[in-house]
C-alpha cells in the first residue's frame, strides 16, 4: 500500500503535460480486438485501468504490447476464449466492454457482471436490453452475463440516460452485426467521438457520433490501423483545479479546450482565469491576492459539468468565499466529503446536493482516497492545506491520473509517494513495468 504524502501552502508553477484520455483508451482497447491484426495506439495513458484492461485483454488471447510508453499495439487475432476472467472484470467496470467484442466477434460473450463500487449501484442493465435488440440471449447465472447470438441484426435501440458505458459496448457489438443499428438518446462525451474514429478507420460505417443519435451501418469485417487518443479533459480539469485551489500559474500541454467548455466557464465563475496560448496549451492562474469565489453547479452528460470532475470542483469550492451548491445528478458521489471535512472544510449533504461553505484555510490531515476522483479531491485539498496531509489509498488515484506525484513535483508541489510495505516511507514513481501490474480492488 501507498500514501502520498503533500506539506501544502504553495502556489503551483510551471508546465505540465495530460495524459491521453483513460476513459477513451479503455473502450479503443477493446475497439482495436475487433480486427485480426495489429492497430497501433498512441497517446495511451500509462495508469493502472490501462494496465488492468491490457492484461484483461491479453487473458482472452488479444496480443497488447506497449512497445514504447504511450505506444500500445493490440492484435485481435488470437482471440480465442468467450469467457472475461472473474476478478479483473469485477474489479474494473470498463472490462464489461470485453462483452460488445466477444459477441461481435463469436457471437458469444460470458462476461462477469462489474457489481456495485463505491460510486453507488451501477447496474448494467442498458447494456444487457441493447444486446437483447441486437438479437442475443442474455442469462445471468453464477455472477457471470452470458449472451449468444447466431447472428447479430441492426435495430433502433433507445438508450435511458444516454449511458457511456451502454453507447460504447452497443457501438462495438453492432459494427460487425448485418445492417443498420440507430443509437437513439446516446452518450455525446468525447470519448464516444474518439471511439467512432478510430472504428471508421479499421473500416467500420459509423455517423452522427458526438450527436445523440449514432447510425452503424454493420461491415463484415475490420482492418488493423493507427490512431492517437485524444487528451484526457478530466486530468486537465483537475490541473487547473490545481492552480487555482494554490493561487498558482500553470500552463496546460495538450489540453482539448472545446472538450471544457463547461467546467471552464464554472472555474471562471470561481475567478480562475483559463487562457488558450496556442493549440493544444492552455495557461490556467489566478491573481494570488484574489480570494476564490463560491458557485452553484449540477453535473450533467457531456457537454455539461462532468460527474468526474465534481469532486475535485468541491474541494476547489470548499475553500472558496461563500457558500456553493453543488448536484449530482450521475452518480451516488459524496462520501468524499467526509475525508474534506477531517481537513476542516465545511460542507453539508443533502441527498444529490453538497452545500459548501467555504472556509479560509484547510488543515492537513491523514485522510483516504476511496475512489480515484475522490483521490483527486483530496489531493487537490491537501496542496492548499496548511501542514502535512496524508493520502492512503493511492492505488485508486493511479488508476486514472499518470505520475500524479511526479506531474505535481514538477510544478513545484511539496509531495512524495511513500511506500508502507516496509514501513520507511521513500518516494517511488507508482507506476510499474508493463504486464507487472496487477489489478487492485476498486469501483
Ligand atoms: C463512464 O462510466 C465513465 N467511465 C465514468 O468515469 C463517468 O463518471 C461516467 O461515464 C459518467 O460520465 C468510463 O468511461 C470507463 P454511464 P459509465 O453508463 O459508462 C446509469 C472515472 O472516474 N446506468 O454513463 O459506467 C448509471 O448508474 C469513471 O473515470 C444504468 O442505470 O457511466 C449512471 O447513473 C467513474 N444502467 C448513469 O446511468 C446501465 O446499464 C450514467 O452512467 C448503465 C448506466
């Protein structure tokens, strides 16, 4: 096990690069097995759902090799199993993208259900009705979904909640189906656009992603390619949550400004001044005599304020000056807040609504991480605190933010990574060899 140990109180300067997108390298992952030969993906991060799906991916015979640090090259050719293993897919909710492969590819998948995580219950019942439109038969049985298809038919599938994970498996699954599937009410989220580029470009027929209905007209078969993933709009959220909770000066490389339009303009509310200084830089400061200012802000699907940024946007707001309502409209995503207020912020929860007070100053503390975004949130509290905080449970924020102490140290942030296993403490980078890694429990 590992903490993050952070002596907050300055201001963070300098230059940091984000990463390419997790959550859009998880579902491309997959995409790329569709196609017998080897799809060349660049720009993928280096953090431990990378790892966990690779080796995922790998369990089921899919070759995937990082050949450089953000080279990875996934051949689907040795795909050879039905059946997702057990403890990696229950660990990591994305696995469940295994599903939409297998039953493309062998018209069969028997894939563990992911269960519930600490971000509340996340059924994935979406994913199980669009399969069943598809035309496979679904059975849960032993923990495990099966679904079978002697052959998968296009259809018009209207998605509740326009539902990431559901627009994603259902794209994957109805690329190899014959005819025309329609995606009514899907995700819109970067991501989705990332996914239908890259399955163009391995042949796939895929319009009107980015928009909320997605037209697949189904081809026999794909082709090997190469693509780079866009940049993580979730890290750079953060990043600039950085500077502006330390009354800092950062400047962003390779952001996607027009993935942030709306948590931009929150954190502009706040006083933060985000700036674009060329293609892909951004500069993200704020006058350090200037005191933050409270907000209101709801979550909502992509283009609205993402769920995954609201942890970090509350601790941001905690010691902002005034009083922030802050809804959660996604997911069950508060218990954070606990961990903050052993810092000293003051925030009170209200089912779906956080109402934070914002305090003049945060104290350092022992607190834990108990999600990555929670992660986040802490770490981002303890590089404004007063003191030493220190964060347990690191290995969930590995999972979605790369180098997160290295990054940090790099723009002047007092933080080490201390290993417990031998109880002296000592900072080490986190991240591991490629196909070392092992999955961790998390949601
Ligand atoms: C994706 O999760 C992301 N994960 C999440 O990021 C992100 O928070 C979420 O989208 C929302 O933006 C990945 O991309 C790997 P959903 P996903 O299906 O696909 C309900 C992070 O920290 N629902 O859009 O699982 C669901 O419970 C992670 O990086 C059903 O009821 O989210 C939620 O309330 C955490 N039944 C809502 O829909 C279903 O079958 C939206 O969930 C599916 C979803």
């Amino acid at each position: 096990m590992a903490r993050l140990v952070i002596r907050g109180g300055r201001p963070l300067r300098g230059e940091v690069s984000i990463s390419g997108a997790k959550n859009s390298a998880l579902a491309l992952m997959v995409a790329a097995a569709l196609a017998r030969g080897e799809t060349v993906l660049h720009n993928v991060p280096h953090d431990r759902d990378v790892m966990t799906m690779a080796d995922i991916l790998r369990e089921l015979g899919v070759k995937a090799v990082f050949v450089a640090p953000h080279e990875l090259h996934i051949d689907g050719t040795g795909l050879k199993t039905d059946t997702a293993p057990y403890e990696a897919v229950r660990q990591m909710r994305a696995s469940f993208y295994v599903a939409g492969l297998l039953l493309a590819r062998l018209r069969r998948a028997r894939v563990p259900l992911p269960g519930g995580c600490q971000l509340g219950s996340r059924p994935v019942d979406f994913h199980l009705r669009g399969f069943e439109a598809l035309g496979a038969r679904v059975n849960i049985e032993y923990g495990y979904m099966t679904a079978e298809a002697s052959r998968l038919a296009g259809t018009t599938i209207f998605i509740n909640r326009a539902s990431v994970g559901t627009t994603i498996n259902l794209m994957l699954a109805a690329t190899l189906a014959e005819g025309t599937t329609v995606l009514e009410n899907a995700a819109k989220e970067p991501e989705i656009v990332d996914l239908a580029v890259l399955l163009n470009s391995m042949g796939a027929r895929i319009r009107g992603a980015g928009t909320d209905a997605i037209r697949i007209d189904g081809v026999d078969e794909l082709h090997p390619t190469e693509h780079w993933v866009i940049p993580d709009r979730i890290e750079a959220g953060t990043y600039m949550m950085a500077a502006g909770i330390t009354g800092g000066d950062i400047v962003l490389n390779n952001v996607e400004l027009n993935h942030l339009r709306t948590p931009v303009g929150k954190l502009m509310e706040t006083g933060l001044r985000v700036e674009a200084e060329a293609p892909g830089r951004v500069r993200a400061f704020i006058d350090p005599h200037v005191r933050l200012r409270a907000t209101d802000v709801e979550t909502a699907p992509y283009p609205g304020f993402p769920t995954d940024l609201q942890p970090p946007f509350v601790a941001l707001l905690s010691v902002a000056d005034g009083t922030s309502v802050v809804r959660e409209t996604i997911f069950d995503r508060f218990r954070f807040v606990d961990e903050l207020r052993r810092m000293g912020a003051d925030i009170r929860v209200e089912r779906d609504t956080a109402i934070v007070r914002g305090v003049e100053k945060l104290t350092g503390a022992p607190v834990e991480a108990m999600d990555l975004r929670a992660g986040a949130a802490l770490v981002l509290a303890a590089l404004a605190a007063e003191g030493e905080t220190q964060i347990s449970g690191v290995e969930l924020i590995d999972r979605g933010y790369e180098e997160i102490e290295k990054k940090l140290a790099g723009v002047g942030a007092d933080i080490e990574r201390c290993e417990d296993r031998d109880g002296q403490g000592g900072s080490n980078s986190g991240i591991p060899h490629q196909g070392i890694w092992q999955p961790t429990p998390s949601g």
